[in-house]
C-alpha cells in the first residue's frame, strides 16, 4: 500500500522542486549513476506554486507500487524540474523508474549540505524530526514509522522551496548514466 498526503502551498516559482527518499547506500567506488544503484526509492515529494504531494510506500511489499506511481506522477510535473542535489534524484530515478530524467536546476552549491545552506539562508527546520539527518529517515522508514518520513520529505521540500527562492540556483552537474 502506498499514502498520499497533499497540501496547498503558496510559493513564487516556476517548475517543480523534487525531494526523494531512499533505503540503500552509496557507492563511492563510481563517479557517475551507478553511485545510486543500490538505493531504493520509497518516497517521492514534489512542491509546486500552489500543490505539496508525497507519496510514501508503507513497506517493502508497496514499493513496486510506489514505483509504477512516480512514473505516472513525474510526466505531469511542470518544468523546471529542481533539486537540492539533483545527480541524487537523477540516478535514483534512473534505476528504480527506469528514466533519464533531467533536471534543469540544482540547488546546492558544490558540496554543501542542506543542513548548512538552511544555516546560512536563516531557514527553519519545518517540523523536520531528523534535523536534516537522511540516514534517520531511512532507519524510520525501515522500522514502519512512515509518519516521520514523510515529515523529513515534507520539511526537506519546504527548505528547499525556501533555498530556491533566497538565493536561486545553479545549473546540474553531468551525470554520466551507466546501464547495469
């Protein structure tokens, strides 16, 4: 079973920010996709103008589910598609949906963390129940504590939404796709 929780935002921008969620780790070893391919999707958020949605699967059994639903769920996203670490969502995407998807902007600014941009930006937690922290949110995604990451997805999208508009955005780093 996947959730679908929405709510009505009012934000000045264009495009869509996308904030995803993962079980899994990264694989250093590579300097292109196949960083990503051992991550698992299980949430995807999108923040529009006036639309926040997340869609959350509730365990192992749904996330095949999740999958087919962030196909469906991507084509009808506006452009500008943004990210704060696009090359994430990318080879995310990539391996779990199956799709190159491009994005146009990207968020963060070399190697910084969210955490550290939010710092400097003066932007609030939103409620976050990991304090920025995405290894937390993994291991209550795991141990079925579904509520709290999609609040570290909801709080992570409103950062975001709060980066793009006190100081904009930079163009995405190449990602090289590598097939498994």
């Amino acid at each position: 079973m996947i959730t679908r929780w929405t709510e009505a935002t009012e934000s000045d921008f264009q495009g869509t920010i996308i904030d995803v969620e993962t079980i899994g780790g990264f694989r250093d070893e590579y300097p292109d996709s196949r960083r990503y391919q051992d991550h698992r999707l299980v949430i995807v958020g999108f923040i529009e103008k006036y639309h926040l949605e997340i869609v959350c699967a509730r365990g192992d059994d749904s996330i095949a589910e999740l999958v087919a639903e962030a196909q469906g769920l991507i084509a009808g996203l506006e452009r500008p598609f943004c990210a704060f670490n696009s090359g994430f969502e990318r080879g995310v995407f990539f391996y779990n949906l199956g799709m190159k998807i491009s994005f146009e902007r990207e968020l963060q600014r070399g190697r910084e963390s969210k955490e550290k941009a939010c710092r400097q930006l003066t932007i609030p937690h939103y409620d976050d129940p990991f304090f920025g922290r995405g290894a937390d949110c993994m291991d209550a995604w795991r141990t079925g504590r579904f509520d709290q990451a999609v609040a570290h997805n909801r709080a992570c999208l409103l950062k975001e939404r709060d980066i793009l508009l006190k100081r904009g955005f930079g163009e995405p780093e190449p990602l090289r796709f590598v097939k498994l």
